[in-house]
C-alpha cells in the first residue's frame, strides 16, 4: 500500500468514526420508550453555536408509527422556542400571517426559508401535518408523528430533523435567531 493509500484509508476510517458519534442512536422496542436530550447549535456559526438543550422522547405504536415527543414538563433552556415545520414555509409569509413573529436580521439573511422537520429519507414521512404548518415547542412537550415504510426488525433507519429557535424580545414573543444544525439519527427497533 503506498502512503498516499494510507492516508486516504485513515481520513475515511476518521471521517466515518466522526460520522457514527455525531449521530444518535435509538434502539426501540414496542411499548418501551426511549429519552435523551439533544444539544441544538446554530448552523450557519462555528464558535459558540450552543442554543439549547432539546429532550426528546421516542416511541412505536402500531408497529409501524415513530412518535417523538418534543420538550417535556419545563421551559426550555433561556426560555426560548423551538419550532418544526411539516411543510415549506417562506419565513416573509410567516411574518406576515403571524404579527408575533419576527427575525433578526442576520435569521433574515440566512434563512428564507423553513424546511421541514424531516429531511429527505426514503424510509419514513411524517405521518400528521400539523396545524398552520408548524408546531412550536415552549413549555409543554408536543408529539411528531412519522410512519416507517418497509419496516424490517433490527435494520437501521437514517433520519435527520430540523429545529428552529427563536427567543422573546420586547417587540415579539418569536424572535427568530437560529437555524439548527440537522440532527441525525440512526434507529433500530427490536
């Protein structure tokens, strides 16, 4: 093997060691929930990014429906909003339909747009849209619904979900300041 074998050998080895760590991995078995808390960072910022932890919690039901409840009993951290889409949302109608919604200028800037919660997977969609096209998650935990398609015991599925955040100011109580960076999952149902 020559060296420059090697070296691209030990960049994927370490690219792909990254990959798996970045990701959360979720092991459900029906009836038998499983909770972890996510940290949620800015996208577009490099240093400094935190936003807030996010508890999430995982379920099956009907063998085939993913539920996921997002927040729990407590204000999230710094008292700030997390919102998910289940539809393409233009950040200038949002605005517009809501009077208590608005963005920094910098939100503005990068982020025209809303994605959906669930990024593109060939393995699942989200299984109930929600009212206005988004849920906001302050206080009290809200369920996301997702169906898996072909489900096979112990095969893992990939899936990434996008968050926003947005906090209170004295003008508006949804001040939108981040777009998070997808958070990806592997889940493996027994």
């Amino acid at each position: 093997m020559t060296v420059r074998k090697g070296i691209v050998l030990i960049g994927l080895i370490c690219w792909s060691t990254l990959w798996l760590t970045a990701q959360k991995k979720i092991e459900l078995q029906p009836n038998k929930p499983q909770s972890m808390e996510v940290r949620l960072c800015d996208y577009y910022k490099t240093e400094g990014d935190f936003l807030l932890n996010l508890p999430l919690t995982f379920s099956i039901i009907n063998k085939n429906i993913l539920v996921i409840m997002v927040g729990n009993d407590t204000v999230l951290d710094y008292e700030r909003s997390v919102w998910v889409f289940s539809e393409e949302v233009d950040l200038a109608d949002l605005m517009k339909a809501n009077r208590n919604v608005s963005a920094e200028k910098v939100f503005k800037k990068q982020s025209a747009m809303f994605n959906t919660v669930l990024l593109p997977c060939d393995k699942m969609t989200l299984y109930r849209a929600f009212d206005n096209g988004y849920e906001v998650i302050t206080k009290n935990a809200k369920p996301l619904f997702f169906e898996i398609q072909n489900l096979s015991p112990n095969q893992p599925i990939r899936f990434s979900l996008q968050f926003y955040v947005a906090k209170p100011n004295a003008s508006f109580p949804y001040l939108f300041i981040a777009t998070c960076k997808p958070i990806e999952f592997e889940l493996i149902i027994k």
